[in-house]
C-alpha cells in the first residue's frame, strides 16, 4: 500500500551557512562598528540567539539574517519562535530565537482532520513528530499533498518517504 510521510526538518547546513553571512554583514557595516552586535548559533538546542545596543539594532539584525535564511531555504523564517527582548549588563540586550523541529501534536491533528475532511481515500495517522498518509492509489495520494500543502501555510511542511 503507497504510502508517505508529511514532516518538517530544518536544514542546519543552510541554516549555518545564513548565520555565517549574516555575521559577516554585522562586522562590514559601519553602524555596527564599536557595539557589541552579533549572532550565535547553538547547534545542540537549536537556538539563534541575537547581541545588541538597543531594540532598533536586533531589527537590523533580523533584517539582514532572515532574507538570508529565506535564500538558503524557503519559508525557513516562519520555523523561528521569537521570544521576547531581554536587557543584559547595563544597556545591552539579546534576544533568542527558537528553531521549531518537527510537527507539533495540535499541527498534526489539524492535517488529520484535513485529509479527514477532504473525502480522500487515504488515511492520516500521527507517528512522533511525522504524519504517515496511506492509500490504495498514488493519485488520491497527491491530490492529499495538494490539499495539505495549500491549506497549511503559517510553517513549512515537508513531504517524503514514499513507499509503495
């Protein structure tokens, strides 16, 4: 029986390779000479974490990483939890920003009960962070990852290991 798995993984060689760029950019822009500006990667909890002066200078900063990250891999940026800017030693503060792996449980439901929905015949079921799709026909798999993939568009989503 055909079968394929919807899930959602991060390219951390892409994901690097912009954070790289990115702080190249910071050392060669002349606003940021002399502030303590900078991006760090930590691979192991997979968090960007972002250095500045100010708020204003974290915007400069995303703005300058998240096009990058789009270039490397599409819808990337909406894989990051933002989460609120905190003061360090005297004016200084960071902000991290969260690499989302894999589908969260409430994502999943919702691609159940979307393929549920759509009256193919396919069934859907949750396996750890991946969505199993099976069905007696390719095509009703396909039209399955149209359907998903044009109804969930707020984080990327995945599509591979067929088997049939």
């Amino acid at each position: 029986m055909p079968s394929f798995d919807f899930s959602s993984e991060a390219d951390m060689v892409a994901l690097k390779n912009a954070i790289d760029i990115t702080s190249r950019q910071i050392d060669a822009r002349y606003d940021f000479k002399g502030t303590s500006a900078k991006i760090e990667l930590n691979e192991k909890d997979k968090v960007i974490t972002l250095f500045g002066d100010s708020d204003f200078q974290l915007d400069q900063i995303k703005d300058i990483l998240f096009p990058a990250m789009e270039k490397k891999e599409k819808e990337s940026v909406k894989r990051l939890d933002v989460s609120e800017v905190q003061k360090i030693s005297g004016n200084k503060v960071k902000q991290e920003l969260k690499i989302k792996i894999g589908i969260e449980s409430e994502l999943a439901k919702k691609i159940v009960k979307l393929v549920k929905d759509s009256k193919l015949k396919v069934q859907a079921s949750i396996q750890g962070d991946t969505v199993r799709v099976t069905g007696a026909k390719r095509d009703e798999l396909q039209a399955c990852i149209a359907t998903v993939t044009k109804a969930i568009t707020d984080f990327p989503i995945k599509y591979g290991n067929f088997r049939d």
